[in-house]
C-alpha cells in the first residue's frame, strides 16, 4: 500500500512573514498527520527558515530546483550539498516551467535527478504534456521520452527513491484539472511502463498529480488507484486549503 503524498510547491511566493505564518499554521494543523506524507517547497532563501519551523514536525521541506554541478563556477545555482545542509527531504526537478521558461531539456533534467540521486535529498520529477500535445495524441509519447531520459542516466534503479509528479502543462494556474479519470489513465499508464522494467519499483513508486489542486477536487482526484497524492501551487499558498487538501488525502 502506497502512502499518500501532498506537497505545496510556493514557486516564487512568500516572504519571512508569510512563511512563519503559513507554516505554524500547518505545523498546528497537520498534528498527528503520520498517515500521510506532507511536503512544501520553498524558494531557496526560505529553506533555512523551513528547517527550523519544521524540524520535529513531521512536515517535510524541499527546493524547487538544484543544479546538475557539484560546485564551482555555476553563478546563481544551487548544488546537492547545499539542499543537505538545509536538510531537504526533496528536491523538484523538471517543473514545467523550468522546462517552459527556462529552456531546460530532458537531459539537464536527467543530469539534475541524477546529481539528486547521489544525495540524502529525493529528487520529484515532473513530467506532462502541453495542450497542444494531448490534442494531438501525444501525451504518453512526450511523458516516455521525459521519464526515458532518466532512465538512461540512472536506470530504473533510480525510480526507487524517487517521486514522480504528473502536471499536465494545461492545468498548471489555469483553473482546468484534469479529470480524475484522465489523471488515473496517464499514472496508470506511467506505471506500467516502469513495470516494464521493474515491477516491483513500479508498484512501489509514488506518482502525485498536480494542477489546479483544490479543497473541492481533491477527494475524487485521490480516489483514483494510481494517484498518491499531490503536489499543489496555487491552494498550497493558503493554509486552510493546503490543510484541507491534506485532509483528503488521509
Ligand atoms: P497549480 O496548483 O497552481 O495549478 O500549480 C500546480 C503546480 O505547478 C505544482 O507544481
């Protein structure tokens, strides 16, 4: 039985305030929470703050990003060892906006999850199709070559402690979630394709769905067989629907 997981990715929100705020918020809130995995994601200035309001807490922390370096002259990157100082449990990799915005390819991202690997940090590696690419029939063609890059860097070995999010571009901030049916077909269909490699390490894999996550949807999204979790944008920003969504999921 695979446990739930619920993260909020802030992007790039919040403040010293609102931090404190948001996350005692959560931290009262999401008591004896052990069902569950909880998780937020701040921007990298924020992570020390997450260390000390949620160490003991139960809540995880991670970054939205890492570099694929080690050290060096990489200006404005932040490395593995880093997020470990911090104690990060996790590390986004692949975000469709660092795809979107700033051109990264599926090999940065496979480099990135890979430098991931070689840390105490657990890389959540996003994948998902655009629009114009499901209309076209091409949603698992794009999300296999995504999750194939990986697997040529790290093998299937690396899907073992790893966690995969599943964010259709078109649902990201637009209000539109996918269906509960549609989110279960592509984690399904992801799953399977792993298992082709490793059954065991398929069924093992926590597959969370993002996009337009909300107090209202979340139950019958996480109804769905393949679907362990979330990880939430823009409801992660308000306590009460972050808590709410947690709540849905165990
Ligand atoms: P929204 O929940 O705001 O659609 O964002 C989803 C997302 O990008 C999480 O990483």
């Amino acid at each position: 039985m695979r446990r739930k997981l619920v993260a909020g990715n802030w992007k790039m929100n919040g403040s010293l305030a609102e931090n404190q705020t948001r996350l005692t918020q959560l931290v009262s809130a999401l008591k004896n929470k052990e069902a569950i995995d909880v998780a937020v994601f701040s921007t990298a200035p924020y992570l020390f703050q997450c260390k000390s309001l949620l160490a003991a807490s139960g809540i995880s922390w991670g970054a939205q990003d890492v570099s694929e370096h080690a050290s060096g002259a990489f200006t404005g990157e932040i490395s593995t060892a880093m997020l470990e100082d911090f104690a990060c449990d996790y590390a986004l990799v692949g975000h469709s906006e660092r795809r979107e915005l700033f051109h990264e390819s599926n090999e940065v991202v496979a480099d990135k999850f890979a430098a991931l690997l070689k840390s105490s940090v657990l890389p959540v590696l996003c994948v998902g199709e655009t629009l114009e690419q499901r209309e076209s029939g091409d949603t698992m063609t794009v999300i296999i070559e995504q999750i194939n890059a990986v697997l040529a860097k790290s093998g299937i070995a690396g899907f073992k402690k790893a966690v995969v999010a599943y964010e259709p571009v078109w649902a990201i901030g637009t209000g539109k979630t996918a269906t509960p049916e549609q989110a279960q077909e592509v984690h399904k269909a992801i799953r399977e394709y792993l298992a082709q490699f490793d059954a065991d390490i398929a069924e093992a894999l926590q597959i969370v769905y993002g996009g337009s996550v909300k107090p209202d949807n979340a139950d019958a999204i996480f109804a769905q067989h393949d679907v362990d979790g979330a990880l939430v944008g823009g409801a992660s920003l308000n306590s009460n629907d972050f808590v709410k969504i947690c709540n849905a999921a165990g």
